[in-house]
C-alpha cells in the first residue's frame, strides 16, 4: 500500500503527465533533409545563388514534414534575435481577426461604420456605408491610391476617423488597392471588440501556444497595434507560424485557428492581376498573398517571407534586406521547390557536411582592406562637423580600439557609438532609423590610407549603410548608401565636414 506522500507523489506526476499531453509541443523537432526527401546539395545551391544573386538574405529555415531540416543566419544576424517583419505582420493581424471571428466577437460582413460610428464622417457616402471587415481584410476598400496617400500614420488626428474620412470612389469589394491603413483598421477593431491590443490577444491564443517569446509590436498614438507593419519576432517564429496555416490552424493536439478560416484567408479573394509570370498577381486573400505553382504567403518589405507549400508539405521563413523581392522567390521556385520529393532521399554525407560547414559559416560581406592607417592615430578621437543637412547628420567621430574602431556618430541632437569590428562584425550600440533604435553590429577597414570604410547593421532590422570616410587635411568627406529604403533613397548626398580645432597641448 502507499503511504500519503507516495499517493500525493503519483497524483502530482499523473496530473504532469496531463497537462504536458494536452499542452502542444512549442519546438520544431530537426532532421537532415534527405529524410525528408530534399538533398543537400539542393539547399547549398539555393544559398549559393541567393548570395550570388540576391542583394543580401537575413536569414532562412526550411521546414518539410514538420521538421527543420535547414536554417542558418548571416552574420551579424542571428537565431536568437527578432527581425522586423514589416507588412508580413498583416497576416498575424488577420488571424487575430479570424479567431475573434470564432470568438462570436464580430462577423467579417459587419460594417466598418457601424464599429466606430464616433469616428464616422457627418455624411458618410454610400460606398463607405457599404465597406464590411472582409473588404479590409481582401485590400478591396474602394480607395483610390491618390487619396489613400493622404493617409499619415503620424497624423495628429484620430487614425480612425483619418481612415473614415478618405473618399471611397469604387464599390468596396470590386476594386483591389493595396492598403496598410485597412489593416490598422483591422488592428483597431480586434481592439474594440475585445478590449485588447492584437498583441495582446494573440498572447495566449498564438503566441503561447507556439512557443514565441517576447513578440514587440508597435502602437500607434492611440496604444493600437499598427496591424499592417511593427511586429518583430524571430525567423523560428515566422516558420512555427507558416506551419500552423500548412497544418489548417492545428498544433499538436489543439486547434488554434479555425481550419475555415485558414482556407478562406489563404485563397483568392479578390483578383490583383493576370500575368501568369508574376507572384503579386496571383489573387489576394485575408491579408495572404497567392504565389504561382499552388503557393501562398505572407510577405514584408524587403523581403521577409512565411511562404506555404501545401503539396509539397513544406514551409520556407526567409528575412532579408533586399531591393528585388521577386528574385528571392525565383530563387525558392527554382532550386527548392522542385527539388522536394515524396520519398526519403539515400544520404550524401559529403555534400551533408558541405552544407552544414555553409550554414554555419554564412556572414554578410565585410569591408575588405587594413585594420590600420598612418593616419589612424591623429584621427582618433577627432570630431567632424557637418553644415545643415536633410539627414540631420552633425559630426562624426573615430576612435581606435584593439578590437576595431568605435564610430561616434551625432544625429538630429542624439549621440551614437557605434562598435566597428577590424574585418570582422562586432556588436555594440545602435542607430535611429524606421522609427525606433535599432541595436547595430559593425565592420570595417581602411581600404585607402585616408579612407575609412564601414558597413553598419541594424540586426533586427532590414536595413545596413555603408559608408566611406575620406580624410584630406581638416576636411571629412562622407559618402553614405543604404541598402534597402522606401522611395529608393537609398543613396544620399556626399557631405563635407570640418574638423573641429584640436585641443591646446595636443
């Protein structure tokens, strides 16, 4: 017989044991990609081509069967860091929307007015009586992209009633447009029929149960999730999540979305074009793109990727910083996609262990030149001083370090120190750009005695500069390029500084 502490002891386990069970499993499991019928040498040579043809990937992670059977991180991102996600945050908004649809909290045939008749304008036209939730869900609002332009996320006015008040010139649900706005509206209403961000009501519905710590998502001035873009979380993250819409919103054991919804959200909704050559004209769901070959995805700016193979039984979570996000799809429909087949492949232990050695060796391309110049000494420490500026740079500064240099950089009255490893990335500070403090890795060399290049990277961002420092007497010249930037600003004007008089004594 067992005493009362034995008892009390199987009971505990007991109860362990059902919770564990009813709770699913938050962790991809790993295979090789054979086992799962891809070949290695498919996988080394899709990463060959990306950073031979594509402007620079982030990161990427192959799922098959449910297992990750490849991932790697270009140095100086990491598996551990979150990316921003851009416009792929819309379809995290969207299954927000899906499960407070399944919550009995609202009906995507509710009218957009009748949520917020406070912000609704005092004579509101026909076709805005007429816009429902599924037309801001399908980017089929009626809005003409002229007036839609109108539209500021950094208005001093309500976002709502902004949104209400642009002209509807077509019929909602007839006229597809492309419109971030329509998904903050979307964010706006999970809020108002909830009581809760988007962020914070997918905790405990999405992110929980998968495992995602730590999701950041900004808000706008009203404390509402910007729906459309503002989420960052990790490339594991967005692969979990592109595999519970293959697995029709099943997790282990629970259903976390309702399979309804992820067939409507993911299939064509509204036509967005006709060429049969383009991955933007394939129809439009609730917030997810149809692809060529059968395939659908949620994307971001710049190349950040959940892309669904239902055939194939597949997931692909890329983050990128790039200008050309259709070449990175290109390259997924060429070397991965048909390379996936239905039977498990015999193993190839010297191509396995080439693409093992690649993976864990990729980085993005450093500045190549000298960790030192004769002119390193007089410059440490010497602040440059640039006249008025669209970009509000004020001065610049280099500091020598056994490690690398430190670029003090002072911008629009904010002071950064910047960590710029010799040949190598090395972390430490942050720049301002997107709205936020990015944390920043730097490398740099001297690639000419009298010029200091460097490439800096927000690592949980899309964005790098480099940037090219020639000193000449008491003149700084500064050329700077980003590499990805809306408006294709990505190059901006050389400026000239003047360094400031040298202490006495030195």
């Amino acid at each position: 017989m067992m005493n009362q502490a034995s008892r009390a002891l199987v009971l505990s386990l007991l109860a362990f044991a059902v919770r564990a069970s009813a709770e699913p499993v938050a962790a991809l499991q790993r295979s090789s990609p054979e086992r799962q019928g891809i070949s290695s040498a498919a996988i080394l040579a899709f990463l060959e081509a990306a950073e031979a043809k594509a402007d620079a990937l982030h990161s990427v992670m192959i799922v098959r069967h449910g297992k990750v059977v490849a991932e790697g991180w270009w140095a100086p991102y990491s598996k551990d860091a979150p990316h921003m996600l851009y416009s792929l945050s819309k379809s995290f908004t969207s299954t927000a929307v899906g499960m407070a649809v399944a919550d009995g909290q609202l009906s995507i045939d509710d009218t957009v007015l009748r949520l917020f008749p406070e912000d609704a304008p005092a004579e509101p036209s026909a076709n805005l009586k007429a816009m429902r939730v599924r037309d801001l869900l399908a980017m089929s609002t009626g809005h003409h992209s002229d007036d839609l332009d109108k539209f500021s996320f950094t208005s001093q006015e309500r976002l709502t009633k902004a949104f209400l008040a642009l002209p509807v010139a077509h019929k909602p649900g007839t006229h597809f447009l492309y419109n971030t706005p329509a998904t903050y509206m979307l964010s706006a209403i999970v809020q108002k029929v909830t009581g809760k961000t988007v962020l914070d009501y997918l905790g405990p519905r999405l992110f929980e149960p998968l495992g995602i710590k730590d999701p950041t998502w900004e808000q706008s001035r009203e404390g509402i999730s910007l729906g459309g873009f503002g989420l960052k979380v990790t490339t594991e993250d967005i692969a979990k999540f592109a595999q519970l819409y293959l697995q029709k919103g099943m997790w282990g054991d629970r259903r976390l979305i309702s399979a309804d919804w992820v067939a409507a959200a993911t299939s064509r909704q509204v036509s967005n074009g006709s060429s049969p050559t383009s991955d933007w004209e394939q129809g439009y769901g609730y917030q997810f793109w149809r692809c060529r070959h059968g395939l659908y995805r949620g994307d971001g700016a710049f190349g950040q990727y959940a892309i669904v193979l239902p055939e194939q039984d597949a997931v692909i979570a890329i983050t990128s910083g790039t200008r050309d996000m259709g070449q990175v799809m290109n390259l997924v429909w060429e070397h991965l996609l048909p390379k996936m087949e239905k039977a498990p492949l015999p193993s190839d232990e010297i191509v396995t262990e080439k693409l093992t050695k690649k993976l864990a060796s990729l980085s993005l391309p450093t500045p190549a030149g000298k960790p030192t110049s004769p002119m390193t000494k007089g410059l440490s420490g010497r602040r440059y001083v640039f006249p008025a500026n669209d970009d509000k740079l004020e001065s610049i500064a280099l500091e020598t370090a056994a490690t690398g240099m430190t670029l003090v950089v002072r911008a629009d009255g904010r002071d950064s120190r910047l960590a710029i490893g010799a040949g190598a990335w090395r972390r430490g500070g942050s720049f301002f750009h997107a709205n936020a403090d990015q944390p920043a890795a730097g490398a740099g060399a001297w690639t000419a005695d009298d010029t200091f290049s460097a490439k800096v990277c927000g690592y949980e961002s899309p964005f790098c500069i480099n940037l090219a420092l020639r000193f000449v007497g008491d003149e700084a010249t500064v050329d700077r390029e980003w590499n990805v930037a809306f408006g294709n600003q990505w190059k901006r004007p050389q400026l000239v500084g003047k360094a400031e008089p040298k202490a006495r004594g030195r």
